[in-house]
C-alpha cells in the first residue's frame, strides 16, 4: 500500500499513519508518489472491491441531491490536470517554541503532483445549490482511531465561493495513475493554496450547508489560528480564533542536502528549490550562504497553472573552505516575506513558514 522511498522516509505517527520526506527528496518539479508526504487522521478504510462503484453523495443546501459514483464522474464531466501543491497545516510545527500539539514536522509536510478529476464546481452545479448554501461539508470513509470517541476522525468544509474555484478538484488520479489509497483513493477532493485537511481522503458525501461547517477539525484549536499574536505558551481564547485559510509564503532548499560534503577549494555551488505562497503568488525567492548579510535573487520557474509551486535556482559563493549554512526566502505577491525566526505560534503550531536552512561543509 504505501509505495515509498522507504530509507529516507521520517514517519512522525504510526496510528494513524504519517510521514514526511526530507526537503533534498522533493527536489522533483512534479513531486513522485513514493515521495509524497502522508497524512492520516484515521485509519486506511478497507481495501475498495471495485473502485468505479465507489459512490459521492451530494446533499443538503441543493435542489438536486446527487449520488454519482466514480464511472459516472469520469463518464459525464469533462476531466481537469492541475500540478498543485499539496501542505499539511502543520508543515514546520517542530520550530515552534515552546513545543505545540501535534507531529513534529520539519520542511517536508508538502508536495507538488498533478492531479486528474472533475472541477468540484462542475458537480454542484448539477446538483443546483440553493440560495442559502454558504459551506460545504466533507465526509470520507476513513475510520475512527481505537479510543477516540468521535465517529469521523476528521470532517472539514470551506466557504462556497472556493469551492467553486477552477482549480478545486474531485480528483481520481494522481501523476497519472489512479489515486493510491493511501493518499484518499479511489476518490479525494484537492484544494489548492489551503491546508491539505480540507482536501478530504476518501470522499464519500459532500453536504452544502448555510453556515460555516463544525464538524471535526472545524471546531476548538483544531485547523484554527489566533487572529491576534497571542504569548507563546499561553491559554487560547477560542472567541478570538478563525479557521486557516490560505497558507503562507514558503521555500525549501531541495538541492544541496543538509549536511553535503563539497570538495575542497569549492567556491561556488548551485542551490535550488521549490516556493509556493497558498492563494497568493511567489514573486521572487532569495539565497543567502552568510547569514542574511547579503543576498542573491534566485531564477524562478515559471508555474504551469495557479497553485503550482515555483522551482527556483542560483548560484552562490563561497569564500573559504569549511562550514557555511544557505538559506531561502521567498517573497509573496503582497510583499510578505518569509520570516528568519518562527513567528504566530499557536496552540497546535500551524502556519509556521520560518526560513529553511541547510549546512554544507566544505573540504
């Protein structure tokens, strides 16, 4: 089930299941499957017998209720390819301090694949939403980790207007091949720029409602920030939170890898990586070998649709043999630059875009 390059794979939780990658694994422009961060709020639902019958019920705040099963999907709407990125909420959590709830992820919560499916907007307006649908709701068919009460590990929902959004997907297939199991097959919604919760593994039903959906991961300190700086550490005032939205500006350095070994007499070396700045844009990325004392402009990728990450290389050099840390900052289309020490902590550490940095050593 889980097709992976097993020696380099960090596994953060075994019940339920997830695992990052190390940053220099995502060096890819199309991130592969095996490389492909993992997170599971339940369990893997049982292995589907025929995957064209599995079945999406579409309900609630419409005139039309729907109950269109895979084949059906694939037979009566037109398919859509998007490469977009894919970060778990927590992505960098481990920076924070003092320690949040959660897995510890580092840098390596993310990935870019392509994605096949329907546009969710295609689906609803078959199925003729109300004047008072306001919210979706997502429901899969992960189950329940023994000893938690709640009987959906997880259920998430977003406002309308991003649901309609092109680029907001019932997809089926990923990198062109059907949708692993592991990673929400046979079916899953993707929502690009947002938190990967919402994009729901497994989907089985998604109700349209007239108010923001409070199901779990809606409710509390879970997938929900402050909207002040609160004291790190300190108690949360949950009137004073809201649900994440669009995730901030981040960079990972994916080439060298930390802890590389140049040769000796090395000078210059070529750095390159990946950005992605959730609903916004990336407009420009900059590297630093000493500190942030001087800075080079990257050479950006252009994206392949919105929602794609930016690849980015440069050049860097070298003074001296011996021990230099790189660094990655990107900058997003609003002139909001990826902060140098981990700022916005929060009960569960989310959000957390500190700058990404990696030790070379030369000689």
């Amino acid at each position: 089930m889980l097709a992976f390059d097993k020696d380099d794979l960090t596994i953060l939780g075994e019940t339920p299941f997830v695992a990052e990658m190390p940053a220099h694994r995502l060096d890819d422009d199309t991130t592969p499957i095996r490389r492909f961060y993992v997170r599971n709020n339940g369990l893997v639902p049982p292995p589907c017998a025929d995957p064209e019958a599995w079945t999406l019920v579409v309900d609630g705040e419409v005139e039309r209720p729907l109950a269109l099963t895979l084949a059906e999907l694939k037979r009566d709407f037109r398919p859509r390819t998007f490469r977009m990125v894919l970060e778990c909420g927590g992505n960098g959590r481990a920076f924070f301090q003092p320690p949040t709830r959660g897995n510890a992820w580092t840098q390596g919560g993310v990935g870019c694949a392509e994605w096949t499916g329907v546009p969710l907007a295609d689906v609803l307006a078959a199925a003729r939403p109300t004047g008072a649908a306001r919210h979706t709701a997502h429901h899969g068919a992960d189950l329940p980790v023994p000893g938690h009460p709640a009987p959906e590990p997880l259920s998430r929902g977003m406002p309308i207007a991003k649901a309609l959004e092109p680029h907001t997907l019932v997809a089926y297939a990923m990198n062109g091949e059907a949708l692993p199991a592991v990673h929400g097959g046979p079916l899953r919604l993707v929502v690009g720029g947002w938190p990967g919760s919402l994009s729901q593994k497994w989907l089985t039903r998604i109700a349209l409602r007239d108010r923001e959906h409070d199901g779990p991961g809606m409710t509390g300190t879970a997938y929900r920030v402050p909207r002040r700086p609160m004291v790190p550490g300190a108690e949360p005032d949950l009137a004073d939170f809201r649900i994440i939205e669009s995730m901030p500006v981040r960079s990972i350095v994916t080439t060298p890898a930390d802890g590389a070994r140049l040769p000796a007499g090395t000078r210059a070396v070529s750095v390159r990586g990946a950005a992605w700045a959730g609903d916004l844009e990336v407009d420009r990325v900059d590297v630093t070998a000493d500190g942030g004392a001087t800075w080079v402009a990257a050479e950006l990728q252009p994206a392949r649709n919105r929602y794609d990450w930016r690849r980015f290389a440069a050049t860097l050099r070298l003074p001296s043999d011996g021990y230099h840390r790189i660094m990655a900052r990107a900058t997003d289309s609003e002139g909001r630059a990826q902060p140098s020490v981990p700022v916005g902590w929060n009960p569960q550490g989310y959000g957390c875009n500190v700058m990404h940095g990696i030790a070379v050593v030369v000689g």
